[in-house]
C-alpha cells in the first residue's frame, strides 16, 4: 500500500471510498485515524467532532482515494448518531480498547455493530487498539470468539508503534474492492440484459478490475 503524501494535491483518482471508524469514546479511534493518514502519533490524540481526512492508495496503475471520517460518539444514542455517520459508507472499523476489559465493552460494541450491520454493501474489520500495552490471553481469545461469531476480521493494532495499521487497513480496502468488482459484474450483467441496478463506489470512468499492490 503506497502513502502519498496530503501536501501534495492528488486531483485525480479512478475511485472514491467513505471509510469510517466507530467505537466508543477513548479507544484509541483518532490514534488509528492519525498513524494511518498522516503516519505519525500523537499522545494527546483525541477527537471532539466530526474529524475528515484522505489518503490515496495505488493499486497497479490505479488510484483509490480513501475518505476517512473520525468522530467521538457518545454512549447514549450511538446507535442513531453511528447510522447517520454511516451513511454511504463503503468500509466501516470497529475499534476496541486492549487495556480494558472486554466484557465492560460488549454493550457498546452491540449497539454499534447493529449500526454497522444497517449499512447495506459496507465492509467491516475490528481493531483492537494498544496491544504494546495490554496483551492479556483471556482477553485477546474473548475479542477473537466475538469477532468470529460476527464475522469480523480481528487486528491486535498499536496506533504508538504503527504495528498492524496498514494490514488492518489493507484487508479492508481488498474487502471492499472486491464489493465492488461484484457490484460491477452485475451491473454489467443486468446492463447486457437491458436491466438496470449496480453498486459500489464512484468512479470517473469504467476502467476495470486491478489488484492491490
């Protein structure tokens, strides 16, 4: 996955994916949001609004623009609040919090899951943050068991070191190009049947199918 740097203007892209991270507040979100687009991070990371930015990935000879969106969603009304967020996104990261204990986090992550689950065609991973600092087997297994039965991709990430990011990252980009390159196959199918239909993320022109770098 190649970085390319925000000073510079990207003014084109083949396509556009809306990716948002959801968790409850002080999981680390912003840090994840921070290492991943601006490679850096930082101990007073936090977020207080809607926070927007973008990074570009190359696959071969294309250019994917990722728009990720960071928000501190409280507790109360997450579901709601998490839905409108939501809207028209193609990638979703469910973020959990290493140094505590799972279980005091089934709750939200319930209630935020369900937000995820009503995001028609939007492809999801789970990160469990500040694994440098908290590494607890019984823990680690909990998070595992809970992201099987939800058919989640589970990442031990360390936003501090960097650790995990970009794979996490990179699973959920092939998820979400292969969304799409099925999206387009049946639109291409109900097209040549004189149907309509069809799916999956803007593009400025009907390039085709590539692969991740």
């Amino acid at each position: 996955m190649t970085h390319r740097n925000q000073s510079r203007a990207v003014p084109e892209y083949d396509f556009l994916f809306k990716v948002v991270l959801i968790g409850a507040p002080r999981v680390g979100k912003t840090s994840v949001f921070v290492r991943f687009t601006d490679g850096a991070f930082r101990e007073d990371a936090a977020s207080h609004a809607i926070d927007f930015k973008t990074r570009s990935v190359q696959l071969n000879d294309k250019i994917l623009k990722l728009q990720l969106w960071d928000t501190d969603r409280p507790e109360a009304g997450a579901e709601k609040s998490d839905l409108h967020f939501m809207r028209g996104a193609h990638g979703a990261v469910l973020v959990v919090d290493a140094t505590m204990p799972f279980a005091e986090q089934l709750d939200d992550l319930n209630v935020r899951l369900e937000s995820m689950k009503g995001i028609r065609n939007c492809q999801s991973i789970m990160m469990r943050t500040k694994s440098d600092v908290a590494s607890n087997e019984a823990e680690v297994s909990a998070a595992k068991e809970y992201a099987a039965t939800n058919q989640l991709k589970l990442f031990e990430v360390s936003a501090k070191s960097g650790n995990g990011i970009e794979a996490a990252f990179q699973t959920l980009v092939d998820a979400m190009w292969t969304s799409h390159a099925a999206a387009a196959d049946v639109k291409r199918t109900r097209s040549s049947g004189g149907g309509g239909g069809g799916g999956g993320p803007p593009a400025k022109d009907e390039k085709g199918c590539c692969a991740m770098m």
